[in-house]
C-alpha cells in the first residue's frame, strides 16, 4: 500500500508544482517512507512510499526508464516475479534488485497494453508514454489496490483517495444521489460511480488509455465459467489446492518487516494463518503475528453467537505465532466516526469496520505493515451448495436424496426445508421471482418520491437485465465472484487499513486460486453434507482437526447490534426523532422512525438495525461533507 497520484492537463496548460504538492500532502497517511513528484509540461504524476516488501526499499517512483519516453507512478506487489524477469529477459542482474515497478515498466515496452494481464498481484499503476502522448493506467483483478479519476474535456487527474482529487480547483464537488440512492437500497454491484457525481472508479481488472482525444477502457482479465479441470482423485484435488494455496500465502509473506495474519478462528482466517506460520517456521523468519477480537464482556446471549476464542486458541496453540488478542465488546460501532469518514472519503455500509479499525491499530503498535485477511473466501472456494440444484436440474434424484439427507443431518436442518431451499426454490423461473418481488429498494425505508426522480427502480431492473441468469453451480459461483461487492469491500478494507499504514493481502483474491476453485466439478466443494470440502480435505494434518471439520460461523453482528444501541442511542435519537432534515430527502422518515422503534425492542432483527445504521451514517457523513 502507498499512494500514487497525478495530473494530465488535456488542454495543454503547464503543470506546476503546488498542485501535485497539495495532492501529495493529503495522501501523506498513505506513505511516510518518501514522497516524490515527475512533472513534463502539461504531465505531472507522484508517489507517496510505504515501504513494505525487500524491493521496495529501493523503489524511486516516480521511476523513467533509460530512453526517458516513459514514467510511470505505482501501488504495486508483484507476485510473478521470476516468471517476468525471465519472460523479460533481466537476468543480467539480480532479482533482489528488481523493483516491481521496473517490472511493470518492462513489461509495458514488451507488451504495450496487454501487460496487465502478464502481471499477478496487486497494483494501480499509471504510465506517462510520451511518445503515444497517452497516460497507460491499470488495476489489478479483483480491485484490492485503489484508483480513482476525474476526467473533463481540459484535464485528467488520478489518485489512489478522493480526496486527493477533490485538492484540485477543477474537480467539483457534486452530490451523486443515484449513489445515495445505491446505497440506501444496500446494492453495490456498481463498479464505477461514487458518492461524487464526475469522480469514478477504474473497475477492478480494467485497464484506461487517457490521450486528447482518447478515453478507453477494456477489460483485460475475467474468468471462465466453461473451464472445467477434471483430475483422477479427491486425494489430487486437495493436493493440488493446497499447493496453490500455499503459493497464494507465500507470495504475500515478501516483507522487510514482521508480518500479521487477522485470526477469527474461521476457516479461512485459519487455513491463512497456520500455512503463513509454517512457511514462516521453514524459511526461519521472524514468527508470525495473529491478531484476533474478542468479546470477554458482551452478554451470554450474544456471546453465544459471536465466541471464537476456543478456535483462535487451537491454532495459536501449535506454535509458531504472537498472539494478540483486542478486546472488542466495550466499543461503539460508531468510534472514531469523524476520523473514519475522513479516510472513508464516502458514505459506507460496513457494520464491523469498527472491529478492523481497532485491530489495525494494535498492529501498527507492533511494527507489522503486511497483514494477511481470509477476505473473501467464502466465495473463492463456494459453500457449494448449488451441487445439491444440479443433481435435481440433471435429473439426478437418487443422489439428490441422498445429499439433501447428508446435508440436514450435518447441519441439523429439517430435511424437506433442505429440498426447498436447495432443490426446488432455485429452479424457480427469474421472471417469476420479479414479478413477486417487491422493488429492490422497498423495504430500505427511502423516500419514494426521491427513488421516483432518480429513477431507481428502472435502474435496478435495467442493471437485471444486463445480467445472465446463472443456472449452473459453476456460474453460480462464477457470479458470486464477480459481484461489485467484493471491490466494494476490498477498496473499504484499503482505506481503513491505510489510517495505520498497514498493507492487506489476501490470498482468497489470488487469480490462481480462484481460477482453480472455479474450474473443479461442484461435488469438490460439496458433497456427504460437507460445504466447502475442497479446502477441508487439503487442510488436513494443517489445521487442527476441530477446526478443520467446523461447520458454525460466528456473528459479528451479535455485537454490532446491540452495542450501537448501548453506545449511540442519544445519536440516534437526534438524527431520527428530533433533527433529521439532513436526510428526510433521501429516507422516508415516517418508516424510518418505526424501522428504529422496532430495532430498540429487538436489537437482533438483521433488517431493521442495518436500515438504522445506513441512514445514520449517511447523515453524519453529509453533515461533515460539503458540496458545490
């Protein structure tokens, strides 16, 4: 994680210093290891450093190459390293002493636009080619590294922060109410507006080509749900996971520093940390931090839902780690909450950031700077249980029995409500589902005549209608990958984790790793009852067994719930009983005021505490927010 930034004056007007200096300056929370600025008439680009992996300690951005027709400026781990030195011919020095932007900028002069797609890793980078007269821009796969921009017919700027972007005089501050409106209805599978009318995002796996005349986009990398990897065993398939898998940890272990992995005691959070350890253990590197939340003092009939303790203590238990545990119950969800939405930029729907925002904090305390996160492998690997859909689509009803059965039986789930679930309701026709369904937006409590002027239920259905059903277990999964959400909670992830000049890396985000789960047939990821059985089966001898055969997931929201009421009743109260003009634009305030009534008589009901904290933290941002 560092920041990159930059001006490109399309008009011709001369670029000066003070402009990249402002820009610079906000985004110093980005990188205090260095700051550097490239400018050339009406080119300007810049750099803050983190320092975090060896190479990096060498890293010059913004970095020319040796004709002096190319700069470019990056937010860059790559991950492919010796594969690109060689392909790119730099044996003729020593890896240790290639930076990855060198690579990037190599590998742009041998393959022009489709390098990106060459590169695994992380990045948002930017190259000034002079001799195009073009700015080259690109982000990584799945979104982890930021980019945002503003473009006009006399200027195009860039920067890994809006607010970076909005340093500059020409970039307005418009409200963008059509994603106010996204946001209300907690639908965020819109990769490219924000809450800023004229800023966007490049979309994860996308690259741009800015020139005077020149603004394109293309899409460089998607997965492919036809692919299907077929091997001779279960016994093949675990161990090709769990090589892939290994070599998703190991790549992100590149540190100059110690290194940390999020622990909750789930699966995946596990699986991350105790390979991390053993890799770690091997190489006779420093040991590997855990970090983990826990609730000592939330009330029995929350902790019940919440309480990984005695998972998180199986793992530490085997060595080869620092733990470290940060107490969690006696904190508002709403903390810190003007320090928060100055580096959210934005309005945000993230309930438990509060928990992260703590934990960051007691990693920096301890000098990590790479800390691994299980985010996202719930959807990575697939639960799998559109296998049991399949079996019924293909007519396969004597091994649906079968499974459906196996499957109640493990989870403890009436074995008829298991055929619905699994069985029947998914063969349901879409057009039927629509046509039940309420708008999107409904039961959201948003003011009916603002989602009439932006037009959000015609939004919603023509968004729909540009989306392939999926029907198969494969293109299920396919879809869950692809959904906007996952950039919408990495580029959450990036901006609280930078507060603390921390770097995230997540192995459940490597293109590797996904291509493969994707590829494999639907009974290795469930099959006997067992959801997620691939990585089960090559985490074995790995994680402890306990863990390893464990089918609950805790519930964070077991504290988020109540605890914004303990903490933030006076707030809410204010904002939605006796001051809520900010809002009563966007939000019907009449619903709002019962959806909260309910929520105070049952702090557990999911819908209403969300609809609650969404339009409470919009008010609050549009309160500390100003607009031209």
């Amino acid at each position: 994680m560092s920041a990159i930034f930059g001006v490109y004056y399309l008009d011709g007007q001369q670029i000066n210093s003070a402009t990249l200096g402002k820009m610079a300056e906000v985004l110093a929370h980005r990188g205090s290891d260095g700051a550097d600025i490239w400018m050339q008439e009406s080119v300007g680009m810049g750099h803050r450093m983190l320092w975090t992996t060896p190479e990096s300690l060498l890293e010059k951005l913004p970095l020319v190459n040796r004709p002096g027709n190319l700069v470019i400026t990056a937010d860059a781990r790559i991950d492919n390293r010796d594969e690109l030195i060689c392909a790119l011919q730099l044996n003729d020095q020593p890896s240790a002493k290639i930076t990855d932007s060198q690579l990037i900028l190599s590998a742009y002069e041998t393959w022009g636009e489709y390098c990106p797609e060459k590169l695994l890793g992380d990045f948002a980078f930017v190259i000034w080619d002079q001799r195009r007269q073009i700015l080259f821009c690109a982000r990584d796969p799945m979104g982890i590294r930021p980019f945002y921009y503003y473009r006009s017919s006399q200027i195009f700027a860039f920067a890994s922060e809006i607010k970076a972007l909005l340093c500059l005089s020409e970039v307005p501050r418009r409200l963008n109410e059509l994603r106010v409106g996204q946001y209300l209805s907690r639908v965020f599978e819109d990769r490219e507006i924000t809450f800023y009318e004229d800023i966007l995002r490049l979309p994860a796996a996308h690259s741009l080509i800015v020139g005077y005349e020149t603004k394109q986009t293309r899409r460089y990398w998607s997965l492919n749900p036809s692919q299907e990897l077929r091997l001779s065993s279960n016994q093949e398939y675990a161990e090709a996971y769990r090589e892939i898998f290994t070599k998703a940890v190991s790549c992100r272990l590149r540190s100059a520093f110690p290194v940390g992995s999020m622990l909750s005691g789930g699966l995946d959070s596990s699986s991350i940390t105790c390979v991390a350890r053993d890799i770690l253990t091997q190489q006779k590197q420093e040991k590997l931090h855990s970090f983990s939340a826990i609730f000592p003092n939330l009330q029995a009939e929350y902790l019940r839902l919440i309480d990984e303790r005695f998972y998180v203590d199986l793992v530490v238990a085997q060595e080869g780690i620092i733990p470290h545990y940060i107490e969690a119950d006696e904190i508002s969800p709403l903390t810190d909450h003007d320090k928060i939405f100055w580096h959210m930029d934005e309005g945000f729907c993230a309930p438990n950031l509060y928990l992260n925002w703590i934990i960051y904090r007691k990693v920096r305390e301890n000098n990590v700077r790479i800390v691994l996160d299980g985010i996202d492998g719930d959807t990575t690997i697939s639960h799998g249980q559109y296998y049991l859909t399949d079996l019924i689509r293909t007519f396969k009803f004597k091994r649906f029995l079968k499974e459906t059965k196996a499957y109640a039986s493990r989870f403890h789930q009436p074995w008829m409500q298991v055929i619905w679930r699994w069985g029947m309701q998914p063969l349901i026709p879409e057009f039927i589902e629509r046509m039940i369904d309420k708008p999107i937006w409904a039961d959201k409590a948003i003011n009916p005549a603002f989602a009439q002027q932006i037009n959000l239920s015609e939004y919603f259905q023509e968004q729909q209608k540009s989306i392939d059903i999926p029907i198969t277990a494969r293109e299920i999964h396919w879809h869950s990958i692809n959904s906007g959400l996952i950039q919408y909670g990495l580029e959450i992830a990036d901006k609280l984790s930078s507060a603390f000049s921390v770097s995230l890396a997540f192995p459940f985000c490597d293109r590797r790793l996904m291509e493969f789960c994707l590829a494999i047939p639907p009974e290795q990821k469930c099959s006997s009852g067992w959801t997620r059985l691939i990585a089960r089966r090559a985490m074995a001898g790995i994680l402890p067994p306990e863990l390893q055969t464990r089918i609950s997931k805790a519930n964070l929201g077991a504290s988020f719930k109540p605890k914004l009421l303990e903490f933030e009743q006076k707030i809410l109260g204010e904002i939605i009983i006796k001051q809520p003009e900010i809002i009563e634009k966007y939000v019907d305030i009449t619903a709002l005021r019962a959806t909260y009534y309910r929520y105070l008589s049952d702090p557990m009901q999911e819908q209403d505490a969300m609809t609650v904290y969404t339009a409470i933290n919009l008010a609050i941002w549009l309160q500390n927010t100003t607009f031209l």
